[in-house]
C-alpha cells in the first residue's frame, strides 16, 4: 500500500483502526470488558500521538466510532483534537464495546476464574438501558464479539464509508481482532497470534465491494507498531 495522504491518488474508502490508548486496568494487568477503567498518563499521549500521526500522513476521518466505554471516547477526542477533527460526527454503540469477561472482570490476568453469577451485569448502567436483557452479554468469546459487531460493520460504519470515504473506529483489542478476522478472513486457528498494540492507527484501503486491497492494513509507524506488538508477545 502506498503511504497514506502523501501525495498518492487513492480511489476506494480508508478505514483506520485504533485501540484505545493504555488503561489502568491495562497497566494493572486486570481484565476489563465492559468496565468502564479511565486511561494513563501512558494512554492519553498514545492517543494524542495517534491523532498526530494521522495529520501527518494526511489520513483525516469524515465520521469516528467508539464503543460506549470511557476509554474509547477519550482516545477518539484526544486523537481528534491533535488531528484538528474534533468536530466531524461521532457515533457510539455497545456493539463496538470491548469483549464481556464474565466473572473474570476486575481480577488479575493470573486469577483463577470464579464462578460466573446469575445477577444482571449492568441492569442499572444507563449506557445499556435500552438494551433488551436477552442482548447484556455476561461473558464472551471472539466469535460472540463478531456475532455482534458485523451488524453494525454493515448497518453503520459501511454507510459513512460510502458517504465519507475514511472513517475512524476506536475501540477495543479484542473488538478489532474480530474485525481484522473478518477483513482478512483470519482462520480461527490463527487469530489467537494476532496483537493490536494501544494507539496504534492502522489504516486498511477498501475497494468498493469494502473488502481490503492489500490484507493486514498498514501501521501508521509500523516500527514503533512492530515493537509494541512484539512487547505484548513477549508477556503473553
């Protein structure tokens, strides 16, 4: 792929990817999902170093999508801000939240997991009040997270694409692996070797039938996104 925004002629439609900067749950080595955990120090500069790099290889969103958890909405306003993009529309959508650990939220990813209760999760969040119970996950594997979230790739983020051109998705590790699965039609026997680093944007050109004209996308600064992803291996 040529590099974006640098004086190429592209046809087609840009999709960029971010995983939301560095949490503290993150940082705590604590299992997330639908927890609502602020950003670090850490995670607030990855952000703004996203927007950064999308301004100088000239990669400017129409529309930006984010989940519905704190994490995502500060990374896409960070970003945005130091990409001077801070007005363009945003959407948000449960669909797009980070994938339902059950009962191993907020414990240590070297916990033993406890047994899964039978309570509502989140029956009192207002972010999900509209939610019908049946849809309140309270746990999740990746192909329940892609059984949610391709609806929404086709019913929200394909139409801005069409409309726009380049769109932005903030959102979560785990959510994105989903989406990078079906755009480079990953086999479920491979996927687990994939890693998104934090604040990382990773652009994809789209042809018109929206699937990828080369697979695997492009980092934006693909060393830096290398060694990140290296790092994460490395604690795996």
């Amino acid at each position: 792929m040529s590099e974006p925004g640098r004086g190429s002629v592209r046809s087609g439609f840009r999709l960029v990817l971010l995983r939301h900067g560095q949490s503290e749950w993150n940082a705590a080595g604590i299992f997330t999902g639908w927890e609502n955990a602020y950003l670090t120090a850490t995670g607030e500069e990855e952000a703004t170093r996203a927007g950064t790099l999308l301004a100088e290889h000239g990669v400017f969103p129409a529309f930006v999508h984010t989940s519905l958890q704190r994490r995502t909405i500060r990374t896409a306003d960070l970003a945005l801000a130091a990409a001077d993009r801070d007005w363009i529309p945003v959407r948000r959508s449960w669909r797009l939240n980070g994938r339902h650990y059950g009962a191993l939220q907020g414990r240590s990813y070297d916990a033993t997991p406890p047994p899964l209760s039978t309570a509502a999760e989140h029956a009192q969040d207002p972010r999900y009040e509209t939610l019908p119970p049946e849809a309140r996950p309270r746990g999740e594997s990746l192909r329940e997270v892609s059984a949610r979230l391709l609806p929404y790739w086709y019913d929200a983020i394909v139409p801005d694409l069409r409309a726009g051109g380049c769109v932005l998705v903030v959102s979560h590790g785990n959510t994105l692996r989903a989406l990078v699965k079906y755009l480079d039609s990953i086999p479920d026997n491979k996927i687990a070797g994939l890693d998104i680093p934090t604040g990382f944007p990773l652009v994809y050109e789209l042809g018109p039938d929206m699937h990828p004209d080369a697979l695997g996308g492009q980092y934006l600064d693909p060393h830096a996104a290398r060694d990140a992803i290296e790092a994460i291996g490395r604690i795996r």
